[in-house]
C-alpha cells in the first residue's frame, strides 16, 4: 500500500495557433488539470468526480503514468514517480471497458500479467542463497573515482573498489518469473475475494457484463499492487448491476485495505463509495471533503448544484441581514423573514443592514407545503412510487424548482400551493462569485 501526494500538478495539451491567440487571456484555459494538490492517504478510498472533460481521468492517468506531468511533482509512496515508468509504478488500473483477450479463460485473463512480470528475488543455487559484493558500496566508491582529480586518491580508489568486489557476503537478488503455483495461488485467491471461481473456465463472450467487471477486477487484484485506480468502471453497466458492482468494490477495498482512486461522471457512486470526494470542473479542484460535507456544506454554487438529485434549487433574492433578523425578496417581490440564529454562520460583512443581491440554494427535501409561506404553482408531478416530485414556480415567476416529499400525493399540475423552507437548510453564494458567503469552520475557530 502507498500514499499518493500530487503536489501544482497541472497537464497542458499542445494547441493551434489560434486556440492560444484566443485563450491568451485565460492562461490556465489551455491546461487540462490546473494546479491540483492533494494528498491521498495510505488505505483510502478517494473519489474524483465531475462533468466530462474537466481533468479526472487525465489526473488519473499522470498517476498511472500514462499521461506526461507538464508541471508539479507526483509522489507514491515517499518516491517522486515523475519520471518512474509506469510499469515500474506497481499500480493496477481498472478500465471503463473492461480490456479482456476475447480467445482467454478467465484464468488465462487474470493470469497472463502475472506470466509476463519479473519480481526481484533472492537468488539461490543447490537450496542455498547466492552471495554477491556490496553493490551499493562498490557504485559509491565508483562515483567517487569519477569525481576525483587526484592520481594518489584514483589509485586507492580503484584498490577498494577491488577488495570489496572480492568479499562476497551479501545475498544476491535477481528478477525472475512467478513460478506457476505461485500464480495459481494468486488467481484463486483473487477468485474467492471477487466470487468468480465458478466463472474461471469461462470465456468474456460467455459471461455478463457485471461478471465480465469481476474478472477486469481480479486481473488487477492478483497484482497485490500499492494502489489500485478504477476508470469510470461502471459505465457500460445497466442501472441494477451498477448498484450492485459499487457494493462490491466497496467491500473489495475494505477486503484488502489499499489505496483506491475511483474516476465517475455519476455523482451517485461518489456519494456512496469514497471516504472523500474530490469535485472538479475545468482541471481545477473545487471542494475536497467527505461526502456528507460535501452535501451540507458546499463551497460554492458548482459543487451544491452538481451533488444531490435532484439538483439543489437556486433563487434570486436580495438579502437584508441585522445581528437578530433575515430577510430575503424574492423576484416576484414576496419576502421571507428568519430569525438569524437559525442560519449557519454568515461572513461579518454581510450582517449591516445592507441590501445585497445573493443566490438562495435549496435542495427539494428541505422545502415543505404548508398552509402559509410562498405562493407558488405546481408545473407537473413526478410520482417515483415512495416519493414524490414537484415541480413548482413562485406566483409571477418564470424560474421552476423542485420539491421532493417521502409519500404518494394527489396533487397535480396547476395546483396552487403554500411553501416554506427550513432555515438550517439554505445556502447562501455570493452573487457574482457564486462562493458560499458562510464562514468556514477554519475561520469560525
């Protein structure tokens, strides 16, 4: 296992001529990832998430060693892996397509890297170990030789480059091939971890897709890597085996406990599966944290508008705070008043009595009908079995949003109906920013 440490990484791609004329404004427009730092801890299960295109498998791909490090430093481990080879990396990757020989077994699948790799070894002649000279001395003494001017100090130099090559006290290593039991123990215990000993005389063409997911996943695991880093690996899965396959990497990497990098679009399997979330947008990170801090506190309108389904609703109000009281108007010019102890805690700034143009966010399971509040007009309901969505606008407003309830209603389109949000539950972004305007733990300390 290994910690991963990616310190300014940033990706820049080769443009035209008139791509860069265009972008000279934007500077960082032209790079694929943008000053990304973060450290990934020894065992952890970290997601990286965000629409397409805005860098996650590109910094997924740096981290395999696939893509080139245009600036920053990667670190697995305590070792800088900029120039590392990637098959020297001891990463396994885990594809959105599942990349499997069509004309193998599952076997001869998870088993045929295995075939090809060298690990270095004691080497052993008749049962017993094979010494050699202090090779790390011996390069030592050997840089000194270069470095040196004087004849006397070269001579003496050369003498104990000789003496150390003649005691031979030291075990000799060598990279050889896993031997052929050695594999099978591998296949088989992948097989057992991942329940697809039934399927290892089995070819891809007679097997599921979810199966087929399995078995990509053993060829990685027999690898014992440091890391293991997982590409979009769902995405060719129906709606039911993803739900499945996401239970079962998360109990493969409570199995064999080693560090996890998982790339999705789907900000479900975020949620679900990693001990922090990593959300993205143009090659910049936006918000790291766990998933559940990531829903109740996001740091601006992108991330509280790309977590969640449905997506958080957003207003347009104008804002007015004193040191007891909150009000806000909304376009169509009604008004909500709360009492400010019952919000977060908002930037000092703000709290002058002062009228300032802010974005409401809400998320529809914090909106609840009731007999008095805002008047607004249900559009069209969303009846999902257990739960119910609603899809409403304020009286004299153009803009929807959406209220989910845990029940069958008998509501319907046209309806005229009474709202109210909870206080606890709104988030507040600046206007032009669209950064929270709530004081962060680190400041309220």
């Amino acid at each position: 296992m290994a910690s991963i440490t990616l310190k300014h990484i940033y990706k820049a791609y080769p443009q035209t001529k008139e791509f860069k004329k265009k972008e000279q404004e934007e500077q960082h427009n032209i790079f694929a990832v943008h000053d990304f730092n973060l450290v990934i801890n020894d065992g952890e299960f970290v997601v990286l998430v965000g629409p397409s295109g805005c860098g996650k498998s590109t910094t997924l791909r740096m981290i395999a060693g696939l893509e080139d490090i245009s600036a920053g430093e990667l670190y697995i481990g305590d070792v800088l892996a900029n120039e590392v080879d990637a098959s020297k990396r001891d990463i396994a990757m885990v594809f959105q397509n599942y990349a499997l020989y069509p004309h193998m077994t599952t076997y001869q699948n998870m088993s045929y890297g295995l075939k090809l790799r060298k690990i270095e070894k004691p080497l052993t002649k008749n049962g017993k170990p094979v010494l050699t000279y202090d090779k790390e001395l011996v390069k030592k003494l050997t840089e000194e030789l270069k470095k040196s001017k004087d004849l006397q100090q070269k001579r003496e130099l050369k003498l104990k480059i000789k003496e150390v090559k003649n005691i031979k006290n030291k075990q000799a290593y060598g990279l050889i091939h896993y031997s052929k039991e050695e594999i099978d123990e591998k296949v088989q215990n992948a097989a057992e971890i991942l329940d697809i000993k039934h399927l290892l005389n089995r070819k891809p063409s007679d097997m599921s897709g979810g199966q087929r997911q399995r078995v990509a996943l053993g060829r990685a695991l027999v690898r014992n890597p440091k890391v293991f880093l997982l590409d979009e690996p769902l995405s060719n899965l129906d709606a039911k085996l993803r739900a499945s396959m996401r239970n079962e990497i998360v109990k493969l990497h409570e199995k064999v406990k080693t560090t996890f990098v998982y790339v999705t679009h789907d900000q479900v399997e975020a949620m679900t599966m990693g001990d922090r979330i990593v959300v993205m947008k143009d090659g910049v990170i936006q918000q790291v944290d766990t998933p559940s801090n990531i829903y109740d506190n996001p740091v601006n309108m992108f991330v509280a508008g790309f977590i969640g389904t449905p997506q958080m609703n957003f207003f347009d109000v104008k804002m007015k705070a004193g040191p007891k009281d909150l009000n806000f108007t909304f376009e169509n010019e009604e008004s909500l008043k709360f009492n400010l102890k019952d919000f977060k805690t908002i930037e000092d700034k703000y709290i002058n009595y002062d009228e300032y143009d802010v974005k409401l966010g809400i998320r529809g399971e914090h909106i609840s009908i009731s007999d008095k509040g805002l008047e607004a007009e249900i559009t069209f309901v969303e009846v999902l079995g257990n739960t119910t969505n609603i899809i409403c606008k304020l009286l004299n407003s153009e803009a929807e949003f959406n209220i989910s309830i845990q029940e069958r209603s008998t509501l319907k389109a046209g309806d005229k109906i009474f709202i109210k949000f909870e206080a606890k539950n709104i988030h507040l972004f600046d206007n032009e920013t669209h950064v929270s305007i709530y004081k962060r733990e680190d400041e309220q300390q």
